[in-house]
C-alpha cells in the first residue's frame, strides 16, 4: 500500500545552507493540478510502484489542500490510491505537512512533512524532498518529460545537495 512517504507524491521547506537563499515562495493556486513523479531516490515504500500521479487541489478552507496519489504497482497492473490533505507550514508555502485521510490516517498522526526546494517559476515542475533530504522527488507536468529535461533536473537536484547517485527513473507512458 502506499504510504505518505510516497507523496512526493512529496513537498516543503527552506534549504539550509547557501541554497536556502534560492527558494521561491510557492503559489499554490497555481501549484495546484496533476503531477507526475518523474525521477525519486529508491524507498522501500515506492519498491514497486511503476507510476505516481499526484493531484494536489485546493479545499473550501484557504490552508487546507486534498492530495490524491495514484500508483500502479507493476507495469500494467493494479492502481493503488492515497489520500491526504496538504497544509502549508510557512508563509513561503514551501514547507507542507501531508497527513493521511481515513483510517490510515490514524487520527492526523500519520503524516510527513515534505520542502519543496524548487519549482519552475511557470509551474512545470518541482523538486520536493523530506526535511533531512534521505528522500526527494522530481514531479513534472509531463509524464513523458523529455531525456533532456529529466538530466537538467537531475543536475539541479545534485546542486540542491541532495544525494543523485541512486535515482529511480519513473518510465514513460507506454
């Protein structure tokens, strides 16, 4: 089953160190829509997961946000949902806790909090991590983002100082 680790789906907050001075506040109204994982580092959560979809869309309250992670667990196989609700931590919105919805949310403590570290200032894409960056994301519009596009992101993930070495390619749509 997916758990929240996998939304990275992802998201969150300031860098430490000289990239901190790089982030950008997030617009989350235009942050909302469809995401697709297009890179990540292996976790044990994501093992086998062949594609991640997240939709990330506003709630009737201005701080709350519904997550909705989708994942097919082998190439053709069973998709699997994750439901969440995103709150923004920080006035720059670039520090959100995910906490699970329903059961699997076992009462709000269930929850991870994610930095979104940089994001395309049109909204293309972002990179998103867990606060000790063990874990991180690269989330596209595109599920099929070009070879080019997936290596510069690579490389701004690696000057974010986060650890590229291990990188899960997520495969384009057949």
């Amino acid at each position: 089953m997916i758990r929240l680790t996998l939304v990275a789906a992802a998201l969150a907050a300031a860098v430490s160190g000289p990239a901190a001075a790089q982030v950008r506040s997030l617009d989350l109204d235009r942050f909302d829509g469809r995401w697709f994982e297009i890179e990540r580092t292996p976790n044990d959560v994501q093992k086998a997961c062949w594609r991640a979809q997240i939709d990330f869309t506003a709630r009737q309250r201005a701080d709350r946000y519904e997550v909705l992670v989708t994942c097919t667990r082998a190439r053709g196989g069973p998709v699997e949902t994750l439901r969440a609700n995103a709150q923004p931590l920080d006035q720059s919105n670039t520090r959100l806790r995910f906490t699970l919805d329903g059961l699997l949310g076992l009462g709000g403590l269930a929850r991870q909090t994610y930095w979104v570290l940089d994001h395309d200032p049109a909204y293309r894409w972002a990179i998103l991590s867990l606060p000790n960056k063990s874990d991180w994301w690269i989330w596209h519009r595109d599920a099929d983002a070009p070879q080019a596009e997936r290596s510069r992101l690579l490389a701004r993930a690696r000057s974010l100082g986060l650890d590229a070495r291990r990188v899960v390619r997520t495969p384009p749509a057949d």
